[in-house]
C-alpha cells in the first residue's frame, strides 16, 4: 500500500469516527404516563391537597445537540392531567424547559430539564389559566435498542393565574404539582 492511501484511509477513520464520537444534533420524541403524584394550592383562604393522577398520555421530544455523551436541548412536553380533590378537575398541561444530560456507557442516562415555561387549562367551570415553572429530574435505561426506557421526578408551581372569574380575586398564591412518570424515548443523534 502506497503511503497517499494509508494516510487517505487514516483520514477517512478519522473523520468517520470523529463524527460519531465527538457532536451531532439531538433529537429524541417521548411519550410516558404519570403514575402518581400530589397537588397543593395556596392561597389565603386556606390550603387545600389530593392526589394528581395522570388521565392520559404525555407526548413530547427533545431537540438540541449532543457531544461525548452529554446533551443540551429544548423538552417540550404535552399532558392532560387530573387534578382530584373533592371534584375532579381537568388540567391540559404544556410544558417547556431547557435539558441537559448525559448518556453513562454502562446503559444508564441522567438528565435534568428547567421547565422556564409551564401552562395549565383548567376543564372545570371556572375557566382558568395557569402559569409558573419547575424542574423535572430523570433517569433511564439505555440496553434497548434506539430506545430509551426512563423514570422522571416533575416539581411544578404554578404561581399565576388568569381567569375572568372573582374566585382568584381573593388571594391565589400557587398551585404545586409533583409527580411521577414513566417515559419511552428514542434519542436520536446525528
């Protein structure tokens, strides 16, 4: 072999490798359900909790970039949500926040996502709108092929309200949301 083509082919697995260990562009789509969880609502007439159960799926995905098995990118996530207490009550949630994590070799990811902009519709009489930020916390199973198994912690506070009703006149201070989920996800990485 001649030296031009052992240093073209050099190059060449230099490239190759290079482009697959080093960056590309994240894109990763979700769809999970809530398990369990709890809710509080302050406010200055009294605080009330329940339980906070998840009516449906959540859909969602992951774009950014990754490099060396970290990742940053934009989570946008979507919910219907329940919210019992006495009565049942309906929440269509939007979610979207900034991740960053990172991909262990040993089939294990850890991630963490700040939720900048979080947004409840509340289903009931009162037509509401909620508004706030939080954290979500997960982990996953990366052994599957092109899929991700994962467990995320949510914390959520909603600490604004909009409404055309007088019930929120007399001192909404926040509604907090905690739960669990189960998620399936297929990070890609180009």
């Amino acid at each position: 072999m001649s030296k031009f083509t052992k240093l073209l082919a050099a190059v060449a697995v230099a490239f190759g490798f290079s482009q697959a260990a080093f960056a590309g562009f994240h894109v990763e789509p979700f769809l999970g359900y809530s398990i369990s969880g709890n809710f509080e609502q302050s406010s200055d007439l009294g605080d009330s909790d329940g339980d906070y159960v998840s009516k449906g799926p959540q859909l969602g995905a992951r774009i950014g970039y990754g490099m060396l098995g970290f990742f940053g990118a934009l989570d946008y996530e979507m919910s219907p949500m329940t919210a019992d207490d006495d009565d049942e009550v309906g929440i269509d949630q939007t979610l979207m926040g900034l991740a960053v994590g990172y991909e262990f070799p040993i089939l294990l990811r850890a991630y963490a996502t700040y939720v900048f902009s979080a947004e409840g519709t509340s289903d009931s009489s009162i037509d509401a709108v909620y508004k706030g930020s939080g954290l979500k916390l997960g982990v996953g199973y990366t052994g599957l092929p092109f899929v991700a198994i994962n467990f995320e912690v949510t914390q959520l506070t909603y600490d604004s309200v909009e409404s055309d009703s007088s019930v929120f006149d007399d001192g909404f201070d926040s509604f907090t949301a905690n739960y669990y989920t189960v998620n399936v996800s297929v990070p890609f990485d180009f």
